[in-house]
C-alpha cells in the first residue's frame, strides 16, 4: 500500500529547523532595530553639533559655553526635542563648546542616548556610549 503523508518524525525536524532559523532572524533583526536608533541619535548629536558651529561662526568671542538644547539653547535647532530614537522623553540635551573642544550629550527618560565628543560623534567611533547614561554633567570634550 502507497501512503502520502509525512512522519511525524519529518514534521518534528522541519519545526526544529524553522525554530532555528526563527531565533536566528529575530536575532538579527534585533541587533539592525538597536544599530538604527543608535544612527538616529548620533544624526541628532551631530545636527546640535553642527549648531553650535554655526552659532560659534557668529559668536566668535565666546571661548566657553554650554548650550542646554532643552533650555534656553532649545530655538537653535529647527526642531525641538522631545522623544529620543528609544520613544522615551529626552531629559538632557548638551553641548559643551570648551577652547575648541566640543562635546555632546542627549540622555532620555530610560538613560539612552548618546555621550562622547565631536570627533568620537563624527567617526562614528566605538567609544560612543549609547545606553546606561546616568547623567551629562561629565561630557568629555
């Protein structure tokens, strides 16, 4: 007698097969969802740092300031800043302009965002610290 049909048997080994490959795409797509909000922040850093250049070009007497893009420095930027590339309320938005050197720091509700330099910002280097931000009170510039 021909029987059509698969085995229980094949059935177990192609849902094993399709797990793997599940937990193999999810992973990846976890890690391409975490890289993109970390570009968002870091195009962010890098607009408040473009502003601060351009407010420096025509303030040229300033050696030293720190510019609050959630306070009084806020009406720089075309757009406010409210949420942060991780949906959370930003908290603390800085840059920090020190003898030539510059430094930025955007920090939202759940400590994500970003923290380094502008050189660090523009490199796209590894040493940017993206999560567990406590505060942006020691922006390295």
């Amino acid at each position: 007698m021909n029987k059509k049909g698969f085995t229980l048997v094949e059935l177990l080994a192609i849902i094993v097969i399709l797990g793997i490959l599940a937990s193999i795409s999810s992973a990846m797509v976890g890690n391409y969802v975490k890289k993109s909000k970390q570009d968002a922040t870091r195009v962010t850093a890098q607009n408040m740092i473009n502003t601060v250049l351009g407010d420096l070009e025509i303030n040229d007497e300033i050696t030293n300031k720190t510019y609050d893009f959630l306070g009084v420095d806020s009406n720089l930027l075309e757009k406010k800043l409210k949420t942060s590339a991780w949906d959370n309320d930003i908290v603390e938005a800085k840059v920090i302009y020190n003898n030539g050197r510059i430094g930025v720091c955007i920090r939202d509700s759940k400590n994500n965002g970003i923290i380094g330099t502008e050189s660090q910002v523009k490199e796209q280097s590894n040493d940017l610290k993206y999560d567990n931000i406590t505060s942006c009170a020691n922006i390295p510039n």
